[in-house]
C-alpha cells in the first residue's frame, strides 16, 4: 500500500461513528505524515465475522495485508469470533448491523457508514456481500469515496429482482472476481466489461497448509479421535452438509466400488439441515456401508485431516465459485478428484495434480477413486510435486494480498489500469 494524496472526506479525526465500537488494538492512526500525503485507509464491508466463511477469512487477511504495507485498515461488520483476528493483524472493527436485509435498516446503515467514511478518513470502500453492499455504495457515492467490490459466488439469479439485487456486485469501480469462471459470469449475466473486472483467486495460506508443518503426531491423534482402522486408505470429502455438495453422489460410488478395505469421511455440520443428515445416514445404511462411510461433524485442524486422507474428493453438483478445498489439499500435495466445472477447472491440473469427473456421475467418480487408490509411492510422490508448485505459484495468500493491493492502488491513481 502506498502513501497517496490527501483528499480528506470530511470529520475530524477525534470524530467518531456514533453507532461504532472500535476493537480495542488500533491500527495506524492516517494523520498526514509528510506534506499533502497521507497512508491509505481501506474500509472492508460485510454481514459478519463468523469463523469459517472463505469471505470473512479473506478479509481478515486482506486487512493484515494492508496494515503491513503500511496501510490503515478497517472492518464494518454486525461482528462475530475473527473480530479477534483483526485486532491480531493491527485492524480496527466498527459494529453496526450490517448482516441485516431489512430495508429500513439497510438505509440507516447509509448514514452509518457515510458517519464512519467521514470519521476515519476513509479512502476506498470495499464490499464483499450484498446487503451491505447497497449500503456501502450509497455512502461511498455520499461522500464521493472510492468503491470497490469482490464478487464472491453466482449468487443465484433465477429472476430479475434477484439479478438486480446482485447487481450492486458489479458497480464496484473495479469488480474483482475470485476466478475465471465469476469473471465469465459477470461479464455474460451483468454485462460488466472486461477491462472492469480483476481477476484475484482466493488464496491459500502456506504457513498453514504445508505439508512439512503438519506433525505426524497431529495426524495421528486424529485418526485415534476418528477412530480410523491403521492401513486402510481414507477418502475425505470436507463439506458442510447441503445436496448441492454431492454427497449422496460420494455414497452411490462407494457402493459401486464395492470395496471394504477403505474408510470416507464426509466432514462437515449440518448447519441445521438434520432431515438431509438422516437422509445420508439412511442412504449408507441401505447401501450397506456402515463400516465404510462415516459422518464427522467438525473438524478443527484441517490440515492434519487432510494429510491422513488418500484422496479428497469435491463432488459439488453446481459450480463451486472457486472451490477451497481442493486448492488447500493440493497445497498438501494430496490427490484431488473434483467436478468438472466452476473454480475445478482453474485449479485442477487433470492427470498431474488431480482429475475432473462429470457432476452427479457416480460411475465416473468411482473409476476416478479407484484409478487414484492403485497409484504406487512413485506416482503419488510426483503427484504431490506438482500438486504443492501449482497452489504455491498461482493460489496462494500472498499472491491474493498483493493483487488486491495492486486494485487498490490502481484505483487510487498509484499505478497504471490493468
């Protein structure tokens, strides 16, 4: 982040949003620090700060990244458990209801933040989720302060009302699109040019998800909590529990393989959804695959769950937006199998780092388990290589932070457009 021209919005700088609760850890404060310049202040825009949502993970790393090349960084949000993240990364958090879709509230939250803008000495405004999304835009126009948004999913967009509430995505001075895929949706459905759109994949923090920082001692004490015979070969699909994630498709290929010396394990909560929960528990049982298919509710070290797993499956039905799960058990150098749409295909590297099957093909995705089952040290050995160098070149944190530094920038007049 680079120092910029002081264009101050208004406020003083003991001014402060009424209805905002500051963290405790402050950031750098954005007084003038030589002349007409100043650092840049990024305010971030979303509902919560819930723990495991690729959004909120996103932006608290974002923050961090601008609070370490010397930025300020502030996050709106209704709160939530990484609110304490912030603080660690030197951000500060404003509270308002911002995870509201109520229209009275929606428009409150325009002087909220118009409040907040001024307060702090704003510079860009970036949104990341819809609702406060409207919000956000109406006082970054009130203030005339730059505006940034990251579309994150396809949203839904069965109708028009629905298309035109996702629009305000794409009114962003820049629309950054968390893949090629997005990028592609963007431009056909909201006719958002080209030359608009930045193109920044999520990334994978590698201090975390590296294989050689995972001790054999936490894989095994969780394969002791999972109880997981010593030899057998485990599958893993990580997922909460919802249809579009394919799980009944995992359960259908199990059955057509046939195999008895292999445990999978479908990790993730049912967030509520307790009747698909004993839908699948039925469906295993009819398929007789009690002793081969396990539910876990929650997992709270993924990267030693990922390292004891021979292969991890996403066999999503509609398109992941880009589909974490498989970068991060690439990053651990694990084979993947993943359908083959969406964020995959930007991901996988078929036949070197993982393979692409047909969403919803039971058949396809068993030959796809089976082929990887028979792979020898050798080829998983090689596989591994490749899978760790394409998530370290092209889907890592650090590239993420940096490109998201560069829109920043670019849209503050820093550097050139593109």
């Amino acid at each position: 982040m680079n120092k910029m021209p002081d264009h101050t919005t208004g406020g003083g700088e003991n001014e402060r949003a009424q209805s905002g609760n500051k963290t405790e850890k402050s950031a750098p404060s954005g007084e003038t620090l030589a002349g007409e310049e100043r650092l840049a202040t990024v305010l971030q825009v979303l509902p919560a700060l819930g723990a495991s949502g690729g959004v909120e993970r996103g932006t608290v790393e974002i923050a961090g990244a601008v609070v370490e090349a010397g930025g300020r960084a502030i996050v709106a949000s209704a709160g939530g458990p990484l609110v304490h993240d912030l603080a660690r990364v030197g951000a500060e958090h404003f509270e308002l209801p911002l995870d509201s879709k109520n229209p009275v509230t929606l428009w409150r939250n325009v002087d909220r933040l118009a409040d907040l803008i001024r307060a702090e000495n704003v510079d860009i405004v970036h949104a990341r989720s819809r609702a406060p999304a409207w919000s956000a835009w109406a006082a970054a126009k009130r203030t005339g302060t730059h505006y940034v948004t990251t579309f994150h999913g396809t949203y839904g967009a069965s109708n028009h009302f629905k298309r035109v509430y996702n629009s305000i995505m794409t009114r962003g001075e820049r629309v950054i699109a968390i893949g090629q895929f997005i990028a592609g949706h963007v431009r056909q459905l909201y006719g958002v040019p080209a030359n608009k759109i930045r193109v920044i994949h999520r990334g994978v923090d590698l201090e975390k998800f590296d294989p050689a920082k995972v001790s054999a001692q936490r894989v095994v004490n969780l394969a002791t909590d999972w109880m997981l015979p010593d030899g057998m070969p485990v599958i893993m699909l990580p997922g909460r529990l919802t249809r579009w994630k394919g799980q009944p498709v995992v359960i259908d290929a199990l059955a057509r393989l046939g195999r008895r010396d292999i445990r999978c394990l479908l990790v993730g909560g049912a967030q509520g959804r307790d009747e698909y929960r004993a839908e699948l528990e039925a469906m295993i049982a009819n398929r007789d695959l009690n002793e081969v298919v396990r539910l876990v509710d929650h997992c709270d070290d993924m990267p030693a769950a990922y390292m004891l797993t021979d292969v991890v499956i996403s066999a999503s039905t509609d398109p992941e937006a880009f589909g974490r799960v498989i970068a991060e058990a690439q990053a651990l150098g694990r084979p993947v199998i993943a359908t083959d749409h969406g964020g995959a295909k930007e991901t996988v590297i078929p036949g070197e780092t993982g393979w692409l099957v047909p969403p919803g093909d039971a058949d396809a995705l068993a030959e796809a388990i089976e082929k990887v089952l028979k792979l020898d040290s050798a080829q998983r050995s090689t596989l591994a290589g490749k899978a760790i160098a394409n998530v370290r070149d092209n889907f890592s944190k650090a590239n993420m932070c940096t490109k998201t530094l560069d829109v920043y920038d670019e849209v503050l007049g820093i550097r050139p457009a593109g």
